[in-house]
C-alpha cells in the first residue's frame, strides 16, 4: 500500500512521507473550497448586515415611540468617543479569523468522505455538503478563539489572537476598565457569534447530518473540559490523555467532518463502518502530531510560541509519559510550568529531556501505528472502483499529509 508515494515498510509499518502536494489544488478541491468560502463570505456579509441593523441612528422609544438616542438636555444627537463598532465590529473580527490562511481541512476531510460515500456533484446532498463545510469552518473558528482565552494564547498563525487585538483597541481609546478583561470577555463572544451561525447554516440539513454535528459539538465541548481539568489537577494518564486529544482536537477535525460527508451523499452501513474506522485513526495521529507540535513545533509554521504545551503544562500524552520518565529535577520543572511558567531556558531544557528519554519517538510510532490501521481499513473502498476507489486513494495521502504535516 501506498502512504503518499511510499510504501510500507518492511516491517508493515507506514512510512513517513516526503513533501505533500496541497490538495486544495486539485481542481475538484479548489472548486469546492472556492464555494465554502463563497458561502462563508455571504454568511458573514449577511451577519454584518444584521450586527448594523442594530446600530440604526433613530431607534424609537418603544413606550412612546420617540427618539431615544438625542442628548437629553438640547435634544440633539450624542457626538464623539469611541464607537460599538471602532471598539468591538465582532463580524469584522470573525471574518479576520475564517480568512487568516487557514488549510480548510475540516471542508476537504468531509469531501473526501462524501465522494468515498459516492455523492455526485450538482446534486442536493453537494449542496448540503458545502453546508456543513461552511459550518465546519465557523465552528473551528469560534473553538480557535475560545481556545485562546482559556490558554491566554497571544498568537495565532503568527498573528495576534482576537483577545489580544481587543485588549490594544480597548487601551488605544483610553476606556474604561480592564483591557485584558475586556478583550477576553468579547473574544468569547466572537466565538459564541461563529458557534451560532454555523448552526444557523446546519438547521435545515437532513436528521441525521443534524444529529451528528450536535453530537461533535458535545464532544468538542467535553474535550475541552478535560483539557481544562486535566491541566488543573495535574493530569497524568496516558490514556485520558488520548482519549481528550480524540475529543479536543481529532473528532472534529478528522473523523466527524468525514462522517458528516458520508452522511450528506447518503452513505450506506458498510462505508460508514469503513471511514469511521479511518477516521479514528487518522484523528488520533492528527491530534498526536499537535502534541508534537506543541512541545517542538516551529513558531514560524506553528503560529505559537515554542513549548506552548509545556509552558501550559496541558494534559497531553506527551508529558504523561514524560512525568513517568524525567529525571526528579525535570518532573520539577514540569509540576512547577502550570503554576508560575518557565523561561525559555527552562523550556528548551526540557524539551531536550523529554526528547532524550525516549518521548518523541514512543509518541512517532504511535502515529505510525494509527495511520498504518487507518489505511487498512480502507482496503474494502480500494479495491473497489470508479469515485469510490479514487476518493480512497486520496484518503490513503490524507494520513500521511495529516501524521506528517510538518516534514
């Protein structure tokens, strides 16, 4: 079997791939993603429209159906200082978020796993397809900036973050109140406005699609929960560890969207069982590769501080196997990051600890191993033909992109 261009190696085992092909260009892609951002772009137009008609100038007193916006002594309109919208223009501040060169993988993941179901284009369920793939970005969208106020997170894809963004408009007014505060509280809303219209986008798909993103939503929800209390009391368990990273991070990137796919072209039993199977997995390699990522990873292809994890000390299977193997000095460091932080000495030390205890490698192979199931998994639609066969060759390029999207 073939894992982006390489064969498995002869241990059976998945070997990591070379440099990946953006799948975005593939004409079938670009075209689909080209509409999810045409949809995205008029649910957006049509939010600002709405955030606007609240502003309307001449409000009447809904007693006394007089103006009630004049300046109460000369009767004359309220001038100067700062605006709702110079202030917290939230549309403005989602669309920054949905157009900040994010990779569309959730939209590219679900049409993957509509063509594997045999969904056809020019169809209703491709209609409802670019539903759910508009939905599946607002909805990253609103997890992305609430998961940066619960991580006090000051970039993102090597931007600001909204709360940061918020905070420095609330300063460059001079308003009152705590700017911090401020930034937080109204980055939370921006993501509560994503949250509400991608369900906006979902209430008239069919039962079973409906069924399903409320299911993913719980789940999100509940994985950071666990995020959350995991970092709280000092989590330590590797297979909790997993099993928040499914919830957090896999589930909704990887093996709902394709579910959600499948579902819209009407999928049947088999071919469900199928891409579940390979979405667990791959999913499990996705958030595997973030953990990875968020101990070693480049700023510069990351978007975040190096050592984020560490410096969060969040729950992750890498620093649950790391608490059972650093030195006493090391453990120390690591109890202590959660508390008061450590410097960047202290966190490039123990990187380097966690490294040279056999970590990073024990946590490769596990993505080796879920990616060389996942595409197991997928010889039933392979060795069939026609959309259904070619979709699953492209999932089979999917893991490799996915478990090694930092090479």
């Amino acid at each position: 079997m073939l894992i982006d261009g390489r064969r498995r190696t002869a241990t059976g085992t998945a070997a990591p791939p070379g440099p990946v092909t953006d799948p975005s260009r593939e004409p079938a892609f670009h075209d689909h993603l080209a509409r999810v951002d045409s949809l995205l772009r008029s649910v957006l137009d049509e939010t600002a429209s709405s955030w606007q008609g609240f502003d309307d100038p001449i409000n009447d007193d809904p007693v006394n159906g007089d103006p009630i916006n004049d300046d109460p002594i000369n009767g004359d309109p309220i001038e100067g200082g700062p605006t709702h919208t110079t202030l917290a223009d939230l549309p403005g501040l989602l669309a920054d978020v949905l157009f900040s060169g994010g990779k569309r993988l959730r939209p590219i993941v679900g049409l993957l796993g509509f063509q594997a179901a045999g969904g056809r284009p020019g169809t209703a369920e491709e209609h409802d397809l670019i539903k759910v793939s508009a939905a599946l970005e607002l909805l990253h969208g609103f997890a992305l900036v609430q998961d940066d106020v619960m991580d006090a997170s000051d970039s993102r894809r090597g931007r600001p973050t909204v709360h940061v963004v918020l905070a420095e408009r609330h300063r460059d007014h001079a308003v009152a109140g705590s700017a911090a505060r401020f930034g937080e509280s109204l980055a939370v809303l921006v993501g509560d406005l994503a949250h509400a219209q991608a369900d906006h986008l979902i209430c008239d798909c069919p039962a079973e699609i409906r069924r399903r993103w409320q299911r993913m939503i719980m789940e999100l929800i509940k994985g950071q929960v666990a995020d959350l209390v995991g970092a709280a009391v000092a989590e330590r368990d590797p297979r909790r560890a997993m099993r928040v990273a499914q919830l957090k991070s896999g589930g909704y990137t990887i093996k709902r969207p394709l579910e959600l796919g499948a579902v819209a072209a009407g999928t049947d039993h088999s071919t469900l069982a199928v891409l579940e199977e390979y979405g667990h997995h791959v999913g499990s390699a996705f958030a595997l590769r973030d953990d990875i990522l968020g101990v070693w990873g480049d700023p510069k292809i990351t978007g975040k501080p190096a050592g984020d994890d560490l410096i969060a000390s969040k729950p992750t299977m890498i620093i649950a196997l790391a608490s059972r193997r650093l030195s006493p000095a090391g453990r120390r460091l690591l109890d202590r990051a959660g508390v008061n932080g450590l410097t960047a000495g202290e966190v490039s030390a123990l990187q380097d600890e966690i490294a040279a205890c056999g970590v990073r490698h024990e946590v490769e192979a596990m993505i080796t191993r879920h990616i060389d199931r996942a595409v197991t998994a997928l010889d039933p639609l392979i060795t069939g033909t026609g959309a259904t066969a070619a979709a699953a060759h492209r999932l089979v390029r999917l893991a490799g992109q996915v478990a090694w999207r930092d090479r």
